[in-house]
C-alpha cells in the first residue's frame, strides 16, 4: 500500500480448512490483519479475534475429533453498511453437553463480546456460529472522543475544539497524530483534517526529533498523571514562520483495553506571553471594579451560582462515573466466571476442590484450572498462569484451555501435552506481542489403593503433598521452563503414587510471592508454604483449599495477584462412601 494513494480494502473474505488447531491459529491471525487493515480499533479487534476465536475452538470441539478424519471448518467474514458480520461453520457431529464434560461456556463468552451471536446445531451436519459486530467503533472516530475508549461529553469536546492552546492526541505505537483542535490547526498553519494521520515528528525541525521521541517515550512510560514538558520548534508553512518557538506538555492515557496514546498541549510561546498580559491586565479590572459593593454583590452572586452549577455537574459526573466502573467490573466477572469450569468434577472414587482468587475486580486476570474425563479410567487436570491480564490474558487464557484439552484427547502423555502448547503459544505470539504461560499438565488414575499420577511442569511452582500421617513434601519439578517463550524448552515430568489419606494441592504463584513483611518480604521466602501446611496436619482437599482460602484473606493489600488453587484427595479407606 502506497503512501496518499492506498489500496482498496477487502470487504469480505472466506477460507475452508481441516479442522485443526494449527490452522485455528492461521486463522485467528488472518482475521486480526483483516480487521486492523479496514480501520477497526484495536480494542474492537481484540473482541472480534476472541469471539471468533471460541466459536473456532468449538469447531475443533466437533469437527476436529470427526471420525475417521478431521472434518472441515470455513470461516466467512463481511463488513458491509457498518456491520460486521463472521459465520464459523464445520461439518462435524454436534456432541450436546453431559454432565461430565465441560462445553458451551466458550461460545458464552463468544455472546459476551459480540453484539449479537446464534448458533444453529445442525444433526449429522455440524454447526454454524454467527458473530454480528453492528457499526463498530474505526481507528479514526470522531474527532470529539480524542481517545479510543475515553467516555466525553458534547461539552467538554467542545472546550477542548476551542481551547486556546493547541491540543494533539498522538498513538504510541504508529508516532501518528489522533486527534488536534482548532488552536494546533492554527499554530501549525495547518488543517484538523491534514493533521490527523500526520507523523507527529513532521510538524517540528529536525534536530528536535530527538526530543520529541523521548518526550513522548517518558510521557506514555511513566507511572505518574503529571505532565512531562520539553520546548522545540515547529517546521511552519511559510518561509516568514519558518521556525515558530513552542512549549510542549505531555501525558499519557491508558484505556482499559491497554491501548495507549500521547496527549500534547502545545503552546506558542508569543501567543502564550500576549495571553498572559492579557490575563494580568484583567486581574487588574477584577480588582478596579471589586472597590464598589454593588460590584462586589454582583460578583459574589454569579459565583454562588458558577459554583452551585458546578456542584451539581460534579455529582452528575461521579455518578456516571460509578455507574461506567460498575459495569467494567460486570463484564469482568462475565469474562472471569467462563474461562474457568463451571462444575468441577471429580474422579471416580476421589474428592476434589478448587478456588479462584482475584487480585482485582475490574480486570480479567491469566490464572487457570480445569479437570476433565479422558476415559473411563484416567482424568486429566491442569493448573497455570498467563502473562498479564485484561483482554489480551483472556484471549491467550481461551486459547491455552482449549488447546490442553484437544492435545490430551490424542496424546496424553503430560510432556506432549506441554509441547503441543509451547508449539500453538510460540507459533502464535512470537513476534511484537510474545504471550508466556507457567503450567503444570498431569493425568490421575485412581485404583483400589490410592492413585497414580503423573505430571508435567512448565515452570511452574511445585505441587504441595500432605500424606495420611502428615508428612509435608514438595513435588520436584525443577527444570520445567516456561510455556510459550522458547521454541524448543524443557519440561520436568514425575510419577506421583497417593495413599488413602493422602492430599495433593496445586496453586498459581500469587500465593508464594505475596508480600507479608517490611523490604517486600514475601510470604514463602522462608518455606512460609511448607510450615503452613505442617501446621494442618493431616487434612483433606476441601480442608486445605479452605485454609489457604482463609490465608490470602488475612493478606489483605499484600496480595498483588491472582491465585488460583486446585487439589485432590484419596480418601481414607474406612471414610464414608
């Protein structure tokens, strides 16, 4: 695509294929370019690509474990009269959901970021989800938003369109122009409509390029709201203004989608000295005319009523305020409760319990857990941690879950199982946006006398094990590396034999590492894990979860993470049936 003179954008677009997860990730990655090239936001694209990307794995789901061969999966996507429209379809065998399986919540979170979502069983012919996305919202929206995601009044677009100082919002990631009002049109002798788009280092000389770059790498890297200020000159239009001295402001805003741009309020230095002799000089008329009480009355009655107005529109913005951060943390929880298995099953003549724990209620957090039938005989189980959290962990948290499941259904020794991961998270995410995980995969086997476990960790913390006579031992794992972060890793694997009594408990490293002491002194610096489950003594999975439940409570702020907990018991053998 040429620079001024750009090619048209394809507005529909379909591709049949095996129903594999490899080429569920080919997809998944055509489909983001396509969106991000039609001028749709990323926060937008991001629930486009997670969308489609449940109703693929529901394809996997089906299609995918066809017998004698793979069925097929065509994804067909529109955008027409501002509508977006995605059709997933496969011609595999739809299998409804049992109670012991764990199905449908991921086209329920597939509903929960789309605006509109049917899918139609079809017996003996597969299934067909479709996505609508009704006028979504373009990388180039209304000039009065400035920010994507950034709720504005009518009101305060407007001052800030004829504020007298000019105003750019400037996208980290392209270096490109937003957003500018009326005073950056003027002071850059330019139009609104050419500045947007424009290489925000065009506009200035060239040996202040440099400084425009830190400015802004300070600006949009820093934890602190206040402004960070630099002085530069612009490049002007004519030869006259050829070099127009300005002062520069910039912060940075961050929407919850993790998109982050550069806000800059830029100054002529000469208009801004003639404004402030302007503002001096009304001070004076302020004080001439405070001399009369009549004057003086008049004042203090227009401010009584500035301020009862002023009142009045702050509660009105508190309250919206509260109402938007109410729903942020709803859709939160929505996204939370469907990555994580709606009913735990346990294994035949096992008990089992699990807890997730969130560090926050207004982001979606990376923890993980799932356990799940793979015959008769042998349950497999897994427990992780993705990098980071918000939309992206969530996409990359669907992905993980969904790709363990499919691997252990055709190979579920615990070392294939990890590697089948590494392999779709490196493919997947390698290049500017590298997503990790930290896993342990096993599989259980209960017997007439206890259990058979065998395991795999991928940098993952060690398994905890509390035997029937209150021996309290780590599981070695040492060596696992991490998931997703190398092409070629390794992974530690061990056969774990559990006795009647005895209980094993996984968690996720929001545990370890919370801070309970001064210089950040965290909790299992000192074995603090090891010397709690001691203390319990013999115990059961309910018993513990409820314990290290009752644990990150008593954290309170030192508790910076999520955690998730996921434990197994042998019962003893003259326990209750």
């Amino acid at each position: 695509m040429t620079e001024g003179n750009p090619a048209p954008l394809p507005q529909r677009w379909s591709h049949t294929a095996a129903a594999e997860p490899t080429v569920a990730t080919t997809i998944r990655r055509r489909l983001h370019q396509w969106s991000l090239e039609l001028g749709l936001s990323r926060a937008v694209v991001d629930d486009i690509v997670l969308g489609v990307y449940e109703a693929l794995a529901n394809v996997v789901e089906h299609a995918y474990r066809s017998v004698p061969e793979p069925g097929t999966m065509t994804i067909t996507a529109a955008y027409e009269h501002r509508t977006l429209t995605v059709t997933v379809s496969d011609t595999g065998t739809w299998r409804p959901p049992t109670p012991t399986t764990d199905r449908s919540h991921g086209l329920q979170l597939a509903a929960a970021v789309a605006d509109e979502l049917v899918v139609d069983h079809r017996p003996g012919f597969g299934t067909v989800v479709t996505a609508v996305w009704t006028n979504p919202v373009t990388a180039a929206r209304s000039q009065s938003a400035m920010i994507e995601g950034s709720p504005m009044s009518a009101t305060a677009a407007d001052l800030l369109d004829t504020a007298p100082c000019g105003v750019f919002s400037v996208d980290v990631a392209t270096a490109r122009i937003l957003y500018a009002n009326a005073a950056a049109a003027r002071i850059t002798a330019r139009t609104s409509d050419s500045l947007v788009g424009t290489p925000v280092t065009d506009l200035f000389t060239s040996e202040f390029e440099p400084v425009l770059t830190a400015l802004m790498d300070v600006a949009s890297t820093s934890g602190s709201d206040s402004p960070v200020g630099a002085s530069a000159k612009l490049t002007g239009a004519t030869v006259r203004d050829a070099a127009i001295a300005v002062s520069i402001l910039a912060n940075s805003l961050q929407t919850p989608t993790g998109a982050v741009s550069v806000t800059m309020t830029l100054h002529n230095d000469t208009e801004r000295r003639v404004r402030e002799t302007d503002l001096i000089t009304a001070r004076d008329d302020a004080e001439t005319a405070q001399d009369t009480a009549e004057a003086a009355q008049d004042h203090a009655e227009a401010a009584l009523d500035r301020s009862q107005d002023a009142l009045g529109a702050s509660e009105e913005a508190r309250k919206v305020a509260e109402a938007e951060m109410t729903q942020v943390q709803i859709l939160a929880s929505t996204l939370q409760r469907t990555l994580l298995p709606p009913i735990l099953s346990a294994p035949t003549g096992m008990n089992v319990a699990a807890h997730y724990h969130p560090a926050s209620i207004d982001e979606v957090g990376g923890d993980f857990y799932d356990v799940f039938p793979l015959d008769n005989e042998t349950w497999g189980f897994f427990l992780g941690d993705v990098s980071g959290k918000g939309a992206g962990a969530a996409a990359v948290t669907s992905l993980t879950r969904y790709t363990l499941r499919a691997a252990a259904v055709f190979d579920r020794d615990p070392i294939a199982v990890l590697k089948n991961l590494n392999t779709v998270l490196h493919h997947e995410f390698h290049g500017d946006d590298p997503r990790f995980c930290t896993v342990v995969f096993g599989t259980i086997t209960p017997g007439p006398d206890g259990a058979l476990v065998h395991l795999a960790s991928g940098g993952h913390p060690p398994a905890l094990r509390i035997t029937h006579d209150a021996v309290v031992d780590f599981v070695d794992t040492t060596g696992g590396q991490l998931v997703g972060a190398l092409a070629e890793p390794h992974f530690a694997s061990v056969s774990v034999s559990l006795q009647p009594g005895d209980v094993m408990a996984f968690y996720t490293d929001g545990l370890t590492e919370a801070i309970v002491g001064p210089g950040r002194t965290r909790f299992d610096d000192e074995g603090g894990l090891e010397s709690f489950a001691a203390r319990k003594g013999p115990t059961t999975a309910s018993r513990i979860v409820d314990d290290l439940t009752s644990l990150l409570a008593s954290f309170g702020a030192g508790l910076q993470d999520d955690v998730a907990l996921l434990a197994f018991e042998v019962p003893p053998a003259d326990a209750d049936s």
